[in-house]
C-alpha cells in the first residue's frame, strides 16, 4: 500500500514537469516582441516552451511540426510571425 502511494506520489509529481509547460520559469527578453508573440502563439495548445529546452537546430524542426498543428487547428501564423519566433527562439536557444 505504502510503495503505491509513492508511485502515485511521483507520477503526479513528474507529470507537470515532464511536459512542456515551464510558464513558471522567467522567461528571457521579457517585454520584448518576440517573447510577445511566444506568449500569443506558442501558449495556445500547450505551456509556454523555455527556449532554453532546444538548440537552434532542434527548435527549426520543431517549428516546422508545430506549424503543421497550427494548420491543422487554423490558428492563423503569417510567416512574418513565424520569422520573428524563430529568432527569438534562436537568440535564446540552448
Ligand atoms: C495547434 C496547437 C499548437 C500550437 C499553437 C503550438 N504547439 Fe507546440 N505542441 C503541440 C502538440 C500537439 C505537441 C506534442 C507533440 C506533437 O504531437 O507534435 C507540441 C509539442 C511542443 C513542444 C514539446 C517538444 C519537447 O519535448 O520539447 C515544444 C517545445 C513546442 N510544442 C513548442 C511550440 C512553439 C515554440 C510554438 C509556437 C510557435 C508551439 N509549440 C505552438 C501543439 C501546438
């Protein structure tokens, strides 16, 4: 009885931190545009992703995916938006 209650301990423990929320986390640039546009766009489906989580070349393959799950949603992304993110993301990146 005892163990379980650790093992349900730990997953609800984990669980938050495991995913991709991290909105307790200063974030860099703050009051910038580009953390604006994060906050707008990025903190729709999901947490606000640290840019600190990825390399530069980790975070162009996510947002190409993370594009798609716009399209799919039509959330509108114009690709100025884009642009300004992906800098961001790269000026601040692991
Ligand atoms: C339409 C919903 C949606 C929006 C908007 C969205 N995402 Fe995601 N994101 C997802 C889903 C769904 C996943 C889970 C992985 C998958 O299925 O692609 C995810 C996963 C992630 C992850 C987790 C990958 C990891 O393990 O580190 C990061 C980081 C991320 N998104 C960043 C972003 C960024 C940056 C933006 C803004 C440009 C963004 N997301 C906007 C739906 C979205």
């Amino acid at each position: 009885m005892r163990k379980l209650f650790y093992i349900l301990c730990l997953i609800l423990f984990l669980g938050p931190l495991s995913c991709a929320s991290v909105s307790h986390q200063s974030m860099p640039e703050e009051g910038s545009a580009g953390l604006a546009l994060v906050k707008q766009k990025c903190a729709v489906c999901h947490g606000l992703p640290h840019p600190k989580r990825h390399t530069a070349h980790e975070w162009d393959h996510l947002l190409v995916l993370m594009t798609e799950r716009m399209k799919e949603k039509q959330i509108p992304y114009t690709s100025d938006e884009m642009q300004q993110i992906q800098s961001y993301l790269h000026r601040n990146a692991r």
